[in-house]
C-alpha cells in the first residue's frame, strides 16, 4: 500500500463509526471490531473532510493544519489506512 500524499483522495471506510467525545474521538470498524481513540480534535475534523472528493492536502488546508504539522497529520492518517478505517476513494 503505498504512503498517503497530499494528492491522495480518502474517506472514511462505510463500516467506520464515529463517535465524538471530549478528547476528540472514538472510530469503531464493524467488519475487524478494532476500536481506535483519536486523542486531537483536529484529526477528527480531518476526517469530517475527507469526504471522497477532496484531496488530502485540500483537508488539511480548510482544517487549518500548518506546514510544520502535516508530516505527523499524513503519519496519522496512513495509520488509519492500514488499519482499514480510511480508504482510497472510488
């Protein structure tokens, strides 16, 4: 699987829910029962964006992430990916 780029069109896989909580939020995949907790607010408003039409980097932009931060933001999301809770776009 190659690494996400700012190029890359995801979106949340359809057997992911979203639950927000205080600290940001709870993503549970039906299909592999795995639970992961997204401890920044911002990673989840990223999420809310990548609706499938939009670029990550266009994501990152109207999230207000800053050049410094996206390396860890683009880490963050292969993480994601390879746990199946993210995916390529049709």
């Amino acid at each position: 699987m190659p690494d996400i780029t700012p190029d890359s069109v995801l979106t949340v896989s359809g057997r992911v829910a979203i639950r927000p909580e205080p600290f940001g939020a709870l993503l549970y995949h039906f299909g592999t029962r795995r639970l992961s907790f997204l401890k920044s607010p911002v990673l989840v408003d990223i999420l809310d964006r990548l609706d499938g039409t939009r670029s990550v980097d266009d994501a990152l932009s109207a999230a207000g992430v800053d050049d410094a931060s996206r390396p860890s933001i683009l880490r963050a999301l292969s993480t994601l990916r390879a746990s199946q809770m993210l995916e390529e776009a049709a």
